[in-house]
C-alpha cells in the first residue's frame, strides 16, 4: 500500500497538487493502511484525478 500511495502523491505533484503520505501500517504486526492527505481546497480534484489514474493503470 506504501507504493501506491507514493504513486499517488507523484501524480497529484504532477498536477501542482501538494500531497502528504501518513503510514499507518503498525509495525509491530505489519497491518494497517497508508493515508494520503491533501488540502482541503483540493480534496475533490485530487480524488477525481486518482480515480482516473487508476482507470487508466488497470483499464477499468
């Protein structure tokens, strides 16, 4: 989950979006989830990009 939420933040840079990767994984039992944060003023954009990059990587 680490790299794809990387991958993510690479593309929100690409459309001038500041992003921030939260790693919530515990690594005492190594479960948990990765988290990407953005500025509120960019919540939907971000999402709506993301989602499209996804489409577009599994070609749903």
């Amino acid at each position: 989950m680490l790299i794809r939420a990387e991958m993510a933040k690479i593309v929100l840079a690409g459309h001038e979006i500041d992003a921030v990767v939260i790693n919530k994984k515990d690594s005492n039992v190594h479960f948990g989830n990765c988290e990407v944060y953005v500025p509120s003023q960019h919540a939907i954009l971000a999402k709506v990009i993301i989602s499209a990059e996804m489409q577009h990587v599994t070609g749903e």
